[in-house]
C-alpha cells in the first residue's frame, strides 16, 4: 500500500487520518531525524508515481506559458514548479509550511533555476506575495479528494495571489462512493481490540473507527456498484459545509465494513487524474475508507443510503449509512476520534529542550497580552487590529488567530 501519510500529517492541526508510529520516538536527535526521514521518504512517493508526474505533466504542458509566474502550493520537493519552469515559466513561487522547503529550494537551485525562486517557509494561508501570478498550483487532493484542505487552500491563493483571468491546476473534483466488505479494512481497524490486547484498551478502538483511514483497496473488496457523489467546479468558492447522499447497489451477498471515498480530479482540460479502485490508470494514492461502527448484512439487490457530510476547513467529515429493511442510521465522524493531541503532547515532552517562542508563539503572545479579564472579545479583535495590524496577511486572516488564541489560551 503506498502510504502517502503527508497528505494528512504534514498539515499543521489538520489530521483526518492516524499519525504514524514512527514519528513517535524517544530522543530529541532521533525524533528530528525521523521527522525528516519522514518527509524524504513522502516526497519520494510522489516523485516516484510515475502516474501522477504524467499527469502533471501534461496538464503543466497545456497551462503554463513561456514567461508566466507561478505559485507552487505546498511545493514538497517543488516537482510542479519544476515542471513549470521547464515548461517556460519565468518565475516560481514555492510555499511549504514544512521543512520540504528546503528539498524545493536545494531542488530548484541545483536545477539551475536559482534565479527564478522565491522560497516561502510557512502556510499558503499566511504568505504575501509581491506579485501576481498567471498559474496557481497544487496537488493538494486528499484520499476523498477535498479531505487535505484543497478546498480552501485555493480559495484563497485564488483571492490572493492569481490575477485575474489567471489559471489554475486542479480545477474539477468529482467524488465517488462505495460499500466494502473487505478483511484488511477489517484488520486496520481491529488492532486496539484484538485478543492479544489487554481489554482494559479494547475501547480505544472507537477512536480508529472515527477516522478517515488511507486504503488502497481492488475493485474485489467492493460490495455495491460505485456511485457519483458529487462533481465541484474548483474554480469557484464553495459553501464551507457540504453534504451529498449516494445510492449504492448491493452487487453479492455479505456484510459492509465501512464506505469507500475516491476521487476523478481535471488537473487541465481533459487531463484527469484518479486514485479509483477500479481504474487501472489509476494513480499510487489510497482511498479514503470510513469505517462504521459496525459491520451490516447486505443482500443482492439491496439499497443502500449512504450520505457524506463535510466542513473541510474544520477538518470534520460524517458519513452516515441507512440499513436496507429497518431503515436504522449508522453513522460516525471524526469527530468521535480525539487522539491527536495526546501524540502532539507526546512529541514535545523532551526534557532536554529549550522552548524558544516561534513566529505564531510571539503572535499568540501579543494577542494574549489583550486579554486582561476586562477587554471584551470585541475589544480585543479592535485593539489587535488597531495596534498590530500586520500581525497576519490578512484581516481575516487575524480574525481566525485571535480566535484560535483564544480558544486556546483564554477560559470560555
Ligand atoms: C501532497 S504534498 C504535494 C507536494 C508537491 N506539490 C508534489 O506535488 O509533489 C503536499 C505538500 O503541501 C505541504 N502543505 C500542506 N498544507 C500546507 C499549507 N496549508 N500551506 C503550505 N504548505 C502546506 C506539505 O508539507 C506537503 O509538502
């Protein structure tokens, strides 16, 4: 299975699927070693799926024009804007919140581009360019296509950084479901109760079964026919909660484990790129399997409800089945997980370290600094704005710190 763990992981406070073991070591050289190991070996994957760089490549070939300027969004190892500048572009923004930013930069330079890169270490979200660009571009596409934030993230760079009339790779998601009756989804999902496990942690499985899991599954572990689920034109904004209901015909006899996401994305006119587990052409990226809370016995010709939920920028997903017969509603939600902290907390705990105050940490501070158990929260976005308004690119932008610091950091 490829393991395409960034897509998830790497998004600061965004994580829809687990964190992996092996970024859970003891030792302050080991953890950074690992970490970077990590993200060596993730861009590895995409550079390497020779399906996907096609793709791009081609899409690249039909967008970007000699002398355009480029954003690359979350560059990684900045592969698309390399492909951008091969194909004439001019100039290339690369913006990575990791340390990816040094591969792109190491990358570009020693591509002999050095002139035509800026480098950007930090979110899209919180970056100002100085210049429009004519491309924006990014494989941001999640397991489930919208689930890794490509939503949003577009939206703004959109707003933002691409003139008018500019162009843009992706453009199209369309979003497909199924029903899996499949022994490895059985597996995934069972290690915290399985009877070599103490029962005392055998309720810890609930946290599993609240995911968005990667799975790269065959059209075999299919129970029902897949179904559209929803078609998003990416060039325009789209409502921050979003719900779409699939029929899914049952095709054997057996039980459904949980539902299958996938997605078809149009990189460029007429060049679409899918992680289908019934296409052949189909890119080295898992599915998303969303387990349910239960296993249901389906029929041959039985139909099956099943509806999706999403607000993308809360990291939230629902997924909800109606059981053929009685009609009963299984459902879950990542919002039943609530794990992720604990291995944060786990991360930072090195005794040895010397906590220095990053870019945010200084921000939080000042914003912190208003809360005096007098000023309202009103007053507080009002003095922030007022004194710092360069705290953050952009007004909204403040607004969204100031609340996130707070909900953090001051009692409700
Ligand atoms: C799926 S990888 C794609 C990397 C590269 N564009 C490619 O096509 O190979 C996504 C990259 O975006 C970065 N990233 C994720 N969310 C980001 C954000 N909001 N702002 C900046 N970088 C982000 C991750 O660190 C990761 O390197």
């Amino acid at each position: 299975m490829g393991r395409m763990r960034g897509l998830a992981r790497q998004r600061p406070g965004r994580y829809l699927v687990a964190v992996p073991s092996a970024a859970v070591r003891c030792g302050h050289r080991l953890l950074e070693g690992s970490v970077v190991s990590d993200m060596l070996d993730e861009h590895l994957e995409y550079v390497s799926d020779q399906a996907r760089m096609a793709l791009f490549r081609q899409a690249i070939g039909r967008v970007v024009k000699p002398g355009d300027s480029v954003v690359d969004l979350g560059c990684g190892s900045a592969v698309l804007g390399l492909m951008s500048l091969k194909a004439g572009a001019r100039h290339v923004d690369a913006i990575d919140s990791t340390s990816a930013i040094d591969l792109a930069k190491g990358t570009l330079q020693g591509a002999g581009f050095a002139g035509h890169a800026h480098f950007h270490h930090a979110l899209t979200s919180r970056v100002e360019l100085p210049r429009e660009a004519d491309v924006i571009i990014c494989d941001h596409v999640g397991y489930f296509g919208f689930d890794y934030g490509l939503i949003e993230l577009l939206a703004d760079a959109r707003r933002r950084f691409l003139k008018p009339g500019g162009a843009q790779v992706p453009r199209r998601l369309r979003l497909f479901l199924s029903a899996v009756d499949s022994e490895g989804c059985r597996k995934e999902t069972s290690g915290w109760a399985a009877p070599e496990v103490p029962a005392e942690f055998h309720w810890v499985r609930a946290s599993a079964l609240a995911r968005v899991h990667p799975m790269q599954l065959k059209a075999a572990d299919l129970i029902a026919a897949p179904a559209a689920l929803a078609d998003l034109n990416l060039m325009e904004d789209q409502p921050d909660f979003m719900s779409w209901t699939a029929t899914l015909a049952i095709e054997r006899e057996g039980v459904i484990d949980g539902l299958l996401g996938w997605f078809e994305c149009e990189l460029a006119q007429d060049v679409w790129m899918t992680n289908s587990p019934v296409n052949a052409a189909a890119i080295a990226r898992p599915q998303a399997y969303l387990p349910l809370s239960e296993p249901m016995e389906v029929n041959v010709g039985d139909v099956v409800q099943a509806t999706i939920m999403a607000r993308p920028a809360d990291n939230v997903v629902v997924w909800q089945v109606q059981r053929p017969g009685d009609g009963a509603l299984l459902s879950n939600s990542t919002l039943n997980s609530g794990f992720d902290s604990a291995v944060h907390r786990l991360m930072s705990l090195r005794p040895d370290h010397v906590p220095q105050l990053s870019a945010p940490g200084r921000a939080r501070q000042i914003v912190l600094g208003y809360c005096d158990g007098k000023r309202t929260r009103a007053e507080i976005h009002e003095a922030v704005a007022r004194d710092h308004p360069r705290l953050m690119p952009t007004p909204a932008e403040l607004s969204r710190f100031i609340n996130e610091a707070l909900a953090q950091d001051a009692s409700s």
